[in-house]
C-alpha cells in the first residue's frame, strides 16, 4: 500500500507541473515579462528666480539717487543730504479707533518709497518726519514718481530706525507744483529769515549812526 501511495504522489506532482508550464500559460518559473517603454515626459519649469535688482542704476543722469543706489553704498551716503527719484508706494494711515475701545496711539506720519511703482514694502524706503500731526498733507498720488530731498539716515529724531536706512525728509514739490518743505526745514527758514531781517536791522543802524557822526 505504502508503494501505491508514493507512486500516486509523484503521478499527481509530475501532472501539476506539466499544468503550469503548459503552453499558452505564464510559467511560474519563468523570468519577468519584457517591459514597455513609457513615451517621455517633458516637464516645463519656470525660470529660476532673478535676485539681481533688475538693472536698477545706482543713479539717474540727474544726478538723483535710486534707493537700490543708496543702499548699495551706504557707507558713503549715511548721514548726508541726498535727492532721491522715487515712486511712492504707500501713505500711513492711522487705523480708526472704534468708538468706546481703547487702541494704541498713532505712529508719526511717514510713506514708503520704491524703485517701482509695484515695488515690494519689504524692499521700500520709510521716509519720515515730513509732517506734525494734523498739518495738512501735500497732494501726492501713491504709484506716482517724485524727487525728494532728505537726509539719508538709519536713526530718526522721531523714533524710527531701519537697519537698510531711511529718509528724513526735507522737501519735495507735489501734485500741485507747491514746494513742501519740512517742520524742521520751516523752522530753519524762519531762523535764518529772522537772523536776515535782524542783521539787516543792525546793518540800516549803523550806517544810521555814521551818518549822523558824519555832521
């Protein structure tokens, strides 16, 4: 019985084989099918980013100052008084206050300035001290170019400090081809006109007094 069995065995295991490896049929044993080649594929990326400041010139054959051209020598425009062409990118405006809340006060009044007209706030030129508070504004349009003069500073006696520099304005003229000048620069004026008006007192005075020791 023990021979029938094993001769069973091995009739059964030679016929299974034979199944798989029957033709027509994948053989178990048999190495992988040949691949299809896949058509390929073109992929379209953007152009790498530009950090070049697009041919910005450090200045205008006016002889203004671009703000990438008093950054780019900062160390020989800090602290001096400069004329800068630029766009203006942006008036602060101090938030309302709901009524009843109680909000922090204001900031001074300052813009910001650009090299372009859709420039970036983060790349701007804070110009600041051009205005008190409730002085009537000049007329100037945001996207619009200007040539201010100022003094080119990290530090302004108002508080406000950026590392790149900022302006502290002096004078510029504005939509309505009025000059603009500055608190601190009417303040100026109105000393050296008073210093004038009285050196010129003294000056009539004295020609006053030798004409009358002339008699």
């Amino acid at each position: 019985m023990t021979g029938i069995r094993s001769l069973t065995r091995a009739l059964l295991l030679t016929a299974t084989a034979a199944s798989c490896t029957s033709p027509g049929s994948p053989s178990m044993l048999s190495g992988p099918e040949e691949a299809t080649a896949l058509p390929p594929i073109k992929v379209d990326l953007p152009p790498p980013p530009s950090f070049a400041e697009d041919n910005q010139p450090l200045q205008y054959p006016d002889g203004t100052m671009s703000i990438f051209g008093l950054r780019k020598q900062i160390d020989k425009y800090l602290g001096k008084d400069v004329k800068v062409k630029a766009y203006l990118l942006e008036i602060y405006q101090c938030p309302v206050c709901p009524k009843g809340q109680q909000c922090k006060l204001c900031d001074q009044p300052h813009f910001f300035l650009s090299d372009k007209p859709d420039g970036k706030k983060e790349k701007s030129l804070m110009t600041v001290d051009y205005l008190m508070p409730k002085q009537k504004p000049p007329f100037l349009t945001v996207g619009k170019q200007y040539t201010l003069e100022g003094t080119f500073a990290r530090n302004s006696p108002t508080g406000f400090a950026m590392s790149d520099g900022l302006l502290q304005f002096t004078r510029m003229t504005d939509d309505k081809g009025a000059e603009f000048v500055s608190p601190a620069a009417a303040l100026e004026a109105q000393a050296l006109k008073g210093e004038a008006a009285e050196a010129a007192a003294f000056e009539k005075a004295a020609k006053i007094k030798q004409k009358n020791l002339a008699k």
